[in-house]
C-alpha cells in the first residue's frame, strides 16, 4: 500500500516540488516581463467620397515589423491579416477603386515585396435553429434551420461614434436592412473589435491571454426577437486560403485554472506553418452581460469546407486587397444547446475570439494556481522526499554495515 502510495504520488499525478519550483520561475516571469515593445494605433480611414464607409485600419509596429489589421463592414464583415518585415510599411487606399464594382487593387499594402503573410476573414451569416425537437446537444445542425441573415445585407453605425483610441476599440453595430418581422426592432448585432498595446487579459471572461500584436473580437446580439422559443444561434465564417489547403484547426487541451473555470480547452485555427496567421477562442459564448460559470453556453465549431461550389457574399475589401480569384474554407460556429441557459433567458449572447500573426500566446499556469499547487502539493512532496532520503540513507548505511561485515 505504501510503496503504491508513493509511486503514485511521484510517478503520475502530482509534480515533484523541484519541477513545481521551476514550472513557477519560468512561467511567472513571463507573465510579468511581456514584451512591450509594440506601437499600436487605431484609426478610421475617411472615406474622400463621403459615403458612409467603416475601415478601421489597426497598426501594430516594432522594430523589425508592422502587422496591419483592416476591418470593414463594406460587404459583409472582413477583416485582412498582413504582416510585414518592416516597421515602415503602409495601408493605401483608393477609395474610388474600392467601391467601384471592379476593387481589385483599392486596397494595398506597400512596399509589396515587404508582404510575409495575408489572408482575411469573412463573417457571412448569423444562423438561427429551433432546437425545441433536439435533445442531442452535438446534433449538426443542432435544430430546424430558420432562413439564416445575410451579413452582406446589414446595415452598420458609423464607427467614429464607438471609436476609443485610448482603449484602442470600436464597435461594429448592425441590423438587416429588411426586417419585415422587425425582428431587430430593439436589438444588434454587434463585433466589437479591441487592440492591445500590451499582453494581458481581458477582465471579461473567458479571459483568453493576449499579446501587444493581437486584436481580439467580440461578437454580441443583443436584443433580437427570437424566431423561437428555443432559438440557438450560429455564425459562418469563412476564411481566405492561398493554397490547396485549408487552413487547421486544433484543439487544445488546458487546466482548469481562475482564468477560465470548467473550460479545459482551447480552439485554434492556423493559416499555415508559420509565420503565419491564428484566430484563437475558448468554446464558450455567455448568455448575460457578466458572463459567469451560470451563463456559460458551449461553442461548437464545425470542421473547415472548400466552398468553391457554394456562393459566399464578396467581400469588396478582401476582393480589393487579394484580386477576383480567390478560394475560401468555411467553418460554423454555433452556440449554446436546447438544454442550460440560452439566447432565451436574456436575448443575450456573447463570444469572442483572439486573431493574431506570428506565434500564438501559450497559456500557462495563473501565479496563484501555481502558488496553491505549491503550498498544497509542496508539503507533502516534501515529506516523501525526506521519506525517499531517509529510505535511502538507511539502505546505504544498511549495505556499509553488511560491506564491513
Ligand atoms: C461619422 O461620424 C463622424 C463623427 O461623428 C463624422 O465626422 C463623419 O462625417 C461620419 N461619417 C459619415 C459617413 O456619416
Ligand atoms: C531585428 O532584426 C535584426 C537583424 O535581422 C536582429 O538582429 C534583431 O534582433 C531584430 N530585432 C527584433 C526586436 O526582433
Ligand atoms: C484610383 O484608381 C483609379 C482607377 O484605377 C485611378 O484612375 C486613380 O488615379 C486612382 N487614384 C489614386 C489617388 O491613386
Ligand atoms: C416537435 O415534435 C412535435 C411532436 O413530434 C411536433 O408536433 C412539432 O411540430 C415538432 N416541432 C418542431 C419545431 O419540429
Ligand atoms: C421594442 O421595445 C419597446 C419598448 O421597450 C416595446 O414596446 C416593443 O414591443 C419592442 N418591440 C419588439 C419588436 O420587441
Ligand atoms: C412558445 O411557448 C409558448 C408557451 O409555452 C407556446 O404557447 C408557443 O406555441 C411556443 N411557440 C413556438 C413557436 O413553439
Ligand atoms: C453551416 O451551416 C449551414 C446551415 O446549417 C450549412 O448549410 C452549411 O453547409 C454549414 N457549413 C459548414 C462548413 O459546415
């Protein structure tokens, strides 16, 4: 029984307080330390024709690079990833060229040849289900689909309004522009977009670590009239590839810590080996303003498509930036199941993701949870190390005395 004790106690589940120590000296730090060397802007680009346009224009600039990040509700809602290997890189745009019905070449990045990597992301449709008949939480779809709403056809605020270049954030505010039912009578849909001048958390759950290069989104309908009384809603995303391939999606496992309670995992979509680009989210989405463990609904992805064969909504920004001939892989995210909380409780919904270029932040442990597996697990593993010694001592002296025998 004892040797069991001890051979589970080191062998498979509680870490031995040296490794513990050094878990804590090289995770803490980093936390700590960052790196604080981006200059991060935010600015609306003004349209010269004075139609009311959003291009939100992000500016993420170090020593050796400037990652740039457009934002547009031209179209359905896009945003273009470019990464440069320079800080003096620049976004120009020809404004008569963009809304012309030809864009290709209104949007570019210049010098070109300082291009590393781009590619773009288009939020086509909200989706809305009626899961009343679905017990199967992982049912796809998870419910009789209602007629979903084009993202195209929204009509946006003037982000100038929710511009705040001190937190670095706007906010995207839409509604159909057809609403017979009027359904959107009181509500929004709205992608609040935030950047970050230097690593950290969102005070938010679910509190995904971020660094000074990302930009994280936030997706929130508000307000809306369900079509149902069991309404779960969904997002379609399409993402740009340049190559045979779509891009990966990964699922990562995490520990349960004070950032993120009861949410082990952690999604990630990779545009390629990198450098590159990566969208990062937690399959959670929040059915209340302060999302708590109460509210949790879970986010479920659906795996990537070609859609060659299926008509997307253009994208007048991507299709300025990237030409006419372009491939998109598109997945759907869907939130919350016919059983828990719901979109019904509040007609409240929220969930965010994190984009970013380069490689992705890696979670580690929280200070505190690493301190509390210190203090708990150190006492007693400190105990079997003295146990360990004393064992081995007395073999030795054991083995001596036989020797001098
Ligand atoms: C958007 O709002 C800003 C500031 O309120 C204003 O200067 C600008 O003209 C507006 N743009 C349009 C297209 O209405
Ligand atoms: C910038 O590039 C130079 C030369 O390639 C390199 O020595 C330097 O470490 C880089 N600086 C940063 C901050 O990456
Ligand atoms: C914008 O594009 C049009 C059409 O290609 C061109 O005639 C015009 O000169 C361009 N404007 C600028 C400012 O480059
Ligand atoms: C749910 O099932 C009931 C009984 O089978 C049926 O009467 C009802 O129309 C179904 N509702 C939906 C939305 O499918
Ligand atoms: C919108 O809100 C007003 C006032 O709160 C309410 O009277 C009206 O019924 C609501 N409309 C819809 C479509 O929910
Ligand atoms: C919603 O629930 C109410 C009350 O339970 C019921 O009368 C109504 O028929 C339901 N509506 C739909 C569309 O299922
Ligand atoms: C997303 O959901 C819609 C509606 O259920 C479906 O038509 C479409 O094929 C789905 N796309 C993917 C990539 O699963």
């Amino acid at each position: 029984m004892g040797c069991m004790a001890l051979r589970w106690g080191w062998g498979c589940c509680a870490p031995n307080p040296m490794l513990l120590l050094s878990l804590f000296l090289t995770a803490a730090p980093f936390g700590l330390l960052g790196e604080e060397t981006h200059q991060v802007s935010l600015e609306v680009i003004p349209d010269e024709l004075g139609s009311p346009q959003n291009l939100l224009h992000i500016r993420a600039v170090d020593a050796n690079s400037t990652l740039h990040y457009v934002w547009s509700s031209l179209g359905p809602p896009a945003v273009l990833l470019v990464a440069t290997n320079t800080p003096h890189s620049a976004l120009s745009v020809n404004w008569s060229l963009l809304l012309s019905p030809e864009p290709d070449g209104g949007l570019v990045v210049l010098p070109k040849d300082s291009i590393q990597f781009s590619s773009a992301l288009v939020f086509t449709r909200l989706f809305e289900f009626d899961s009343t008949n679905t017990s199967d939480a992982a049912a796809t779809p998870p419910g009789k689909p209602y007629p979903p709403y084009s993202l195209a056809e929204f009509s946006w605020n003037n982000i100038t309004d929710s511009l705040d270049p001190a937190i670095l954030s706007a906010t995207f505010r839409g509604h159909p522009m057809h609403d017979p039912n009027r359904a959107f009578a009181n509500g929004s849909l709205a992608f609040r977009i935030q950047a970050f001048s230097r690593s950290g958390r969102p005070a938010q759950p679910p509190r995904l670590l971020h660094t000074a290069d990302t930009c994280q989104l936030e997706v929130v309908l508000a307000g809306a009239s369900p079509r149902g009384n069991r309404s779960l809603f969904g997002l379609e995303v399409a993402t740009l590839t340049q190559g045979p391939d779509c891009p990966s999606m990964q699922e990562q496992h995490s520990i349960d810590d004070e950032y993120s309670p009861a949410v082990f995992q952690l999604n990630q979509l990779l545009w390629g080996s990198l450098p590159s680009g990566f969208m990062q989210w937690r399959p959670v989405a929040f059915s209340q303003k302060q999302g708590g463990r109460e509210s949790a609904l879970p986010c479920q992805a659906s795996p990537l498509h070609f859609t060659l064969a299926y008509p997307l909504p253009q994208s007048p920004v991507v299709q300025a930036f990237f030409g006419s001939q372009n491939n998109f892989c598109t997945f759907n995210l869907t939130f919350g199941a016919s059983t828990g909380p719901g979109y019904w409780d509040q007609r409240y919904l929220r969930w965010s993701m994190l984009l970013g270029m380069g490689p992705p932040p890696v979670d580690t442990l929280s200070p505190l949870v690493l301190g509390i597996m210190a203090v708990a697990l150190g006492a007693p593993g400190l105990m079997l190390l003295a146990g360990g010694l004393v064992l081995l001592l007395r073999h030795k002296w054991h083995s001596e005395y036989q020797y001098i025998n």
